[in-house]
C-alpha cells in the first residue's frame, strides 16, 4: 500500500459557526486509509474539539493575539518547523486570518500543495483586509469556495480565475429525519403545542439580519395572532468564547424585540447544540441575511423537510429555488419577509410541498458524502500535479546538464 498523504487542516476554532460545523463533517468523513491527518489551529478549543480530535494524528495550537506582530512571526516559523517535522503535504487553511496565518508559513516550509477556503464574500473584512487576503492567497495552489457567488465575487476582486475551486456544502441528511420529539422540544421552549413557531438559527451579528427578523414577527404577529418567533443562536468572540455583559447584541435584540412589543412571543435560546431537534419543532425556518455564501443553516432546514424563506443575496438561490423548495425575498425589507412567512404559514399544503422538494434538493445537490468525495479528489489532484512538475523539473534539469 502506499503511504498516506500527510495533510494538515488549519481552523480559527472548533466552536459552532458554518466554517467550523464544515470542517468537522468534512474531517469525519476523510477516507483515513488514504490520509494522515494533522490539525492546527489559533484556538484549538470549542464545542466540536471532542469530536474533530479522535480522527487526528496531532492537534497543535498556534497562540496569537494579533496578525502582524513579532510575536505572531516567531509563531509562524514555528508552524513552519512543525511542518516540515511531520512532512505535511497538503496545508488547507480556513478564513481570512488561518489564510494570513497559514499559507505564507506553509510555502516558506516548502509544502508541496497549499490550499486557501474563503466561504463568503467579504462582508467582514476591511478594505485591508480584502487586500492581504488576495496578496496571500496568490501563494495559494488552489482557492476552495462553497458558493459560485463567492467566485463570482472573487472574479470582481481579481483574482485568478483558474485557482478557483467550488465545492458546495454537504449535509448529513441522517441527521436530519425529523424524528425529534416536537411536545418536548416546544415544552421546554414554553410554546404551546399548535403554535405555529417561526424559527431563525444563526451565529448572532449585524450581516445576519436579526433586526428585520424582528421586525418582520411584529408584522406576522398583526396577521397570525398565534404565532410564535425563535431566534437560536448568540454573540461570540473571535476566539469562540461568548461575549458576556447587558451590552452584548443579543441583548440590544432583547431590548429591541420589546419595543416592538413581541413580548413572550419570541424567545432567545443563545447556543443549542441540538440544531436537528429544533428544526423538528418549526414550521418554517427564516434567513434574513444581509450578506451570505451558501448557509449551512439553510440546507440543514431544508434537509429537515422545513420550508425555509430566505433573502436573495450571496448563494441563496443556489440552494433554494424560489417558489419550489421555498421563497426568497429581497434584504433589508421586512414586510416582504413578513409576507412571506405569511404565505408558507397560512398554506399548509404549500409548506408541505416546500418541505418534500427542499429535502430532495439537498439530496441531489448537496450531499455529504459528494462534498467528501470532491474534495478528496481535489487534494490528490493537486498533489499529483504538484508531483508531476517536479519530476518534469528534474528531467530538465538533468538534459541540461547531460
């Protein structure tokens, strides 16, 4: 048998977000006869590290406070020492500051292959930092996007086209068979059984649209006396930890929240692990995102058979069909997703005719084992290549010298 390949995944975290949720699925479901795997990361802490660590050969941490600091160099020469000990192959890194972090260490410790994942398109970083990360990722082998509105937008920055890679998410539709227990769920929540409950997962910040969520229930409350509104999820660092205080976002929503007079209607879970069970109990699930690549939160509710209403920005539409697996409306705009959480509410034979054909797109479209598979065949293509022109290098050298 030949040897493995020797590849190493770097991550901001292990903490609950789409990049980390992706790189766990991703890892778990690696063939591990046919790679070694090594993990490194800024923060190697998180609420995934329990299941991510037993599939590693090694978890190494990389401490840093800032980008660009002394400090911060000596911890990228040490990660390049690392790198040649173990005679990693593959660096794949994930998000602006691993790609910052990872590839100019990677290429000085000559790894042949070396690979940037950018998952969105640009909505949290600065002008500089759009900057940086196409100076860095030009050392990159390859660019792996989830979303073809992330090439595209890359295409705009100018990027080089041909390094671009998309790879969409996948799901593990197993996770997602609705067979929570609804009474329990929607007990412990303190929503009455018939309620119809509107349902709205995400990591808490001002891209995600909360605030027209909001107001959106204020609005769908005038019309569905009856309804009920979830909003699960919470504000985090960057290193992963939650931010505490009364001046939290989550609280301004609170706060918010009350004076549009939701009251009891909406309640604020913070963090729940147990995204499958939740989706169980909602009749329809809400996207309000300001900015967005291809959400996992999205597949995962249409995965879960739920009707999902979702804003028209970034890879939205590359999963939802509008009018067939579910309803996009414009952002920022909330009487229109107002309305049209109305219309799945109110349409029961619709929202169930959502739900059948959302589930069967994930599973045509995006699939977990398709996402593994791709992008185990993309890690042996470009090591291969990678092999290919060294030896092609070493011919010439050699007839040059004959």
């Amino acid at each position: 048998m030949s040897p493995r390949i020797r590849l190493l995944k770097f991550a901001m975290l292990f903490a609950m977000g789409g990049t980390e949720r992706h790189v766990v699925t991703l890892v778990q479901g690696l063939d591990r006869s046919r790679f070694e795997l090594h993990l490194g990361g800024l923060n190697c802490s998180g609420q995934f590290l329990a299941q991510i660590q037993p599939h590693a050969e090694r978890l190494e941490e990389y401490t840093i406070s800032r980008l660009y600091t002394p400090h911060t160099f000596k911890e990228q020469l040490r990660f390049a020492r690392d790198l040649r000990r173990y005679g990693i192959q593959i660096v794949h890194a994930y998000g602006f500051y691993c790609n910052v972090f990872a590839i100019p260490a990677a290429r000085l410790a000559g790894v042949p292959v070396v690979i940037a994942s950018i998952r969105d398109t640009g909505a949290y970083l600065s002008r500089k930092q759009r900057w940086v990360q196409k100076l860095v990722a030009r050392l990159a082998d390859c660019i792996v996007v989830n979303a073809e509105a992330v090439r595209y937008w890359l295409l705009e920055e100018g990027y080089d086209g041909e390094k671009i890679t998309v790879i969409s998410n996948g799901i593990d539709l197993g996770r997602f068979d609705g067979r929570g227990d609804v009474a329990k769920v929607r007990h412990e929540l303190g929503f009455q059984p018939s309620a119809p409950v509107v349902g709205m997962i995400a990591r808490l910040n001002q891209v995600k649209g909360v605030e027209y969520f909001l107001e959106a229930a204020a609005l769908v409350s005038q019309r569905v006396s009856e309804a009920r509104f979830l909003v699960v999820g919470d504000s985090v660092c960057t290193d992963g930890t939650q931010v505490a205080g009364d001046e939290t976002y989550r609280g301004e929503l609170e706060r918010y929240a009350h004076r549009l007079g939701l009251g009891e209607r909406v309640v604020f879970t913070g963090f729940r692990p147990d995204v499958a069970e939740i989706l169980s109990a909602v009749p329809v699930s809400v996207l309000p995102s300001l900015s967005e690549a291809l959400s996992n939160v999205l597949l995962e509710s249409m995965a879960a058979g739920v009707p999902v209403v979702a804003t028209r920005v970034g890879g939205n539409p590359e999963a939802v069909e509008d009018g067939v697996t579910g309803l996009l409306v414009p952002p920022r705009d909330a009487p229109a997703l107002a309305g049209a959480i109305c219309t799945v509410l109110e349409n029961p034979d619709l929202a169930a005719r959502f739900g059948l054909a959302g589930r069967l797109r994930v599973a045509q479209a995006f699939g977990l084992e398709r996402m593994v598979r791709e992008t185990e065949r993309l890690y042996v293509r470009l090591l291969e290549r990678r092999r290919h022109g060294a030896a092609r290098n070493a011919q010439a050298t050699e007839e040059l010298h004959a």
